[in-house]
C-alpha cells in the first residue's frame, strides 16, 4: 500500500485534465473569483482582440472578444451584451462549442459543481457528446472532452480513440496539447507525451505546452528540458501572467531540486502572481513537505490537493479522506484521491469498511488500477468478507507491474495476508518476508514503513515478539520519513 497525493515524495506540475467546458473555472478558480472589469479592460490582449473585432466586425473575431469575457467571467460590460447579440443572430453557424457558451441554457453536460462519478451519469453526458461528434465531426474540444469521460469509467480503448482524433484534427491547440500528453501520462507512457509535445512548432513560444513538457520530462527523467528557453520565456512574456503560471513553478521545482533555493523562491513568486490551481496546490506541497514559504501564500481552501495535504499534516485523518473523496470528483478519471482514501482508511481510520463502499460498485473491478483494487482486496480481508476474493487476487496479479519492485512487493505482502487469513501461516509469512526484503534492497522506505506496520498486524496473532519488533521499525521510520499515520 502506498500514497499518491498525500505528501508525495516528488510532485512535479504534471498538467491537470479538465473538459474544455470546465477548463477556466477550474484551472484558474483565484483569477475567476478576483477578476474585475477594470484589470481585465487594461489587459493588452483583450484590448488588441477588441481593436480587430471592430475593424472587422465578423463572426471570427466577436468569437474572439467573446470567449475572452467568459474566460474573464466578466458577463456585465455593455461590449459583452453586444457581441452576445451579434453571435446569437450568426447562432447556426457557430462552432459546437461555442453555442454552447453562447446558448448556455441550452448545454446539456455535466453541470455538477465538479465533475459526476456516477456511472449512469457519466454515460448519459457521453451519448451527448457522442451526437455532438457525429453532426460535427471536427470539433476537436468535444472529442478531447468525450475522451475524458471514457476514461472516468475505465473504457480506456474508446478513450484512446476520442483522444487520438482530437489530437490528429487540431495537434498544436494548446488545450489539445496538454489533455492528450496527461492522457498519455494517465495511461503509462510518459515518453510518447513528452515526445509529442517536443514535435509542437509552437513548443519553445506558448507556456501552456512548454510547461507540461518540462513537467512531464522532469517527473520521468525522460529528457533535459530547456531550462534556459522556459526562464527566457516566463520574463519576457508581456500576456496574462496566469499563462506563465505553470511554466514559472516548474522551472522553480527543477531549481529547487537542483539546490538553487534563492532561484527557486524567485520564479515561484512570478508563478504566484496568477497561479493555476495546479500552482496552488504545488506551493502548499513544498510548504508542507520542505518547510518553504512564500509572499503571499494561498490559503489551502484555494487548491482541493492543498486542502488534502493541510488536513494531513494536522493529521485530520477523517477530514483529509473526505477531502480525497472531493477531489477525485475534480479529477474523475484518477484513482489516485480514492486510493489514499482507501489507504487513509485502512491505515489511520481502522475502517476497511468504507473503502469497501467506496469501490466495490464505483467500475468494474476488471478496470480497476492496481492501488485501487490492492485496498479492495486488503480492505474484504480485513472485514472477513471473502466473497470473490479468489478473482479479486487473480485480477491483481494482472495488474502487478513487473518493473517497478514496489507494485511486486505490495503484492507479495496483499497475497501473504490473504494466506494467513485462510489458515496458511508459514505460506503467508514467507510472502511478507521476501516483500519485506525486496523493499530493504531497493531503499524504498516508506513502502517498508507501511509494509512493516501491517505485517506487524497480521503476525501478532502468531508471533507476539516479531510483532513488537516489526512495529518498532514502522514507528522509527515513519519518525524519519513524516509518515503521520504511522507515527503515533
């Protein structure tokens, strides 16, 4: 068992994935909330788009202004009024997306607050969207967003597929950019993102597919991305800062990594200035994790993952889950929120009950990642409920990832439990044992931690001084490693 959100060891700005119908609200909740007319009339883009458009009064550029005010959420201005007008005469003839943001009663997506997980939900907004595509074919966004929801319910394939032609009908749109390189990184392949978006000719001058390059490369140490390029771009740059924002906070994570503390501080500040939501959440990360602080810190109510990680570092323990639970609803397609839900429960909350509601009916179990469907497993055996676990086991296996040693460990560890739980001791602890070892060789302490503290558990029933011992170790390390659940 392991962590994904909580206090990750390296978090790096990997791109967040939203639908192009959520995107702004979403990505930039501190900017729509803050934003007022006068700012946003000042700003040199907006007055130039406002310039062309009544040069040229056309359908194009009224788009242009248009789109500019909602994403300003700025829908009093007498200019708004009028280009509302224009575009609702022009309205049979506008993209699909934009009637939508033109002819909002008349859009019939997931309006939740956040995004629905709610299966029946999910495939009612994809049949929308599915007759959206059909009559309009190139409408890369809706394509982009239908991916999305395929990959709430675990229909990778079909995701894939909606994924690849929105890519293929518009490759250089930022927001198609950075959704399918997340996609790739979603589904396990790092490389063809990082890839992909080294190919964009607009790589080195827009931010936004700058950043998730950076991001991405440095997560993975897959390439050497420009460092140089992207500090020449985040200070020259002369547009909203909120699109720099991201590309600002990654180039202060490569400093910080690299020891460059002053430097790091430095463009983390020009990140701050407009930050994304992804900006937000980083910064409480390295505040919590590394004791830094910053001018003008957000709040952790600003950023869900930020309010996760506070909670936890106040050891909130019941508050952080329900907080894990909030963000996988604003960020469905990841198990990530609801395995550290899952693992809070079983680990600080002594409740395998809840994860066992959480995701015995949320997908089937065959679509499930390897975490989510490790805590099912480990969660039944602890609740004694034995129904199907041969298949749950069998599933799992599948699922293990034969190159990285902790997904090999955890599962040697899950499977030990399960023998003792059916009778077979000295079976069940030859597993833990080697997990045990195979954990000590590579170094991987946390995992250690947690597989010590619940191998402690399962052996006290046979072998009370290995126990104490074991759970002397788990203590000791989760001290050293701030491992809150642990160490109490």
């Amino acid at each position: 068992m392991s962590n994904n959100i909580l206090m990750m060891d390296n978090r790096q700005l990997i791109p967040r994935w939203h639908t192009s119908r959520k995107l702004y609200k979403f990505n930039y909740p501190a900017k729509v909330k803050a934003a007022t007319s006068s700012s946003f009339e000042e700003d040199f883009w907006f007055k130039k788009a406002v310039e062309i458009w009544k040069a040229e009064p056309s359908t194009y550029n009224a788009i242009d202004v248009f789109v500019r005010f909602i994403q300003a959420d700025e829908r009093n201005h007498p200019l708004y009024s009028e280009l509302h007008r224009q575009l609702l005469d022009q309205y049979e003839y506008l993209p699909s997306s934009v009637k939508h943001l033109v002819c909002p009663e008349l859009r019939l997506f997931d309006n939740f607050d956040s995004y629905s997980t709610d299966i029946g939900n999910v495939r009612l907004i994809i049949r929308k969207l599915k007759n959206i595509v059909k009559f309009n074919p190139r409408d890369s966004l809706s394509w982009m967003d239908l991916g999305f929801y395929y990959s709430v319910i675990g229909e990778m394939s079909k995701a894939y597929h909606c994924v690849d032609v929105a890519k293929n009908l518009d490759p250089n749109h930022a927001f198609i950019a950075k959704s399918y390189s997340r996609f790739l990184v979603h589904i396990g392949d790092p490389e063809k993102a990082t890839w992909y978006l080294k190919q964009r000719p607009n790589l080195n001058s827009n931010p936004l597919i700058l950043s998730a390059y950076t991001s991405i490369s440095s997560a993975f140490d897959l390439r050497n991305p420009n460092i140089k390029q992207a500090i020449s771009l985040v200070e020259s740059w002369n547009g909203e800062r909120s699109r720099v924002s991201e590309l600002a906070a990654c180039v202060a994570t490569i400093e910080f990594n690299n020891g460059s503390i002053k430097r790091a501080k430095k463009h983390m500040q020009l990140a701050l200035a407009e930050p994304s939501e992804n900006v937000i959440s980083h910064v409480q990360w390295l505040h919590h994790k590394h004791k830094m602080h910053f001018k003008n810190m957000p709040a952790p109510s600003a950023s869900i993952e930020g309010g996760v990680n506070a909670l936890y570092h106040n050891k909130q323990f019941a508050e952080c889950r329900d907080k894990l639970v909030e963000m996988h609803q604003f960020q469905p397609y990841s198990a990530g929120p609801v395995v550290d839900a899952g693992y809070l429960s079983i680990a600080a909350l002594d409740d395998p009950g809840f994860v066992i509601k959480l995701s015995e009916n949320r997908i089937p179990h065959s679509h499930m990642r390897f975490g989510e469907l490790n805590n099912l497993v480990v969660a039944k055996l602890l609740s004694k409920q034995t129904k199907d676990l041969d298949v749950d086991l069998r599933l799992l296996a599948r699922r293990v990832n034969l190159e990285d040693t902790h997904s090999i460990a955890t599962f040697k560890a899950t499977t030990g439990m399960a023998f003792m739980e059916s009778g077979m001791i000295d079976e069940g602890i030859k597993l833990y044992d080697e997990s045990i070892e195979l954990l000590t060789r590579k170094g991987l302490n946390r995992s250690l931690c947690l597989a010590k503290h619940f191998y402690a558990k399962q052996v006290e029933r046979f072998d009370s001084e290995k126990a104490t011992k074991l759970r002397k170790d788990a203590v000791k390390l989760a001290k050293k490693l701030g491992v809150l659940e642990i160490d109490t």
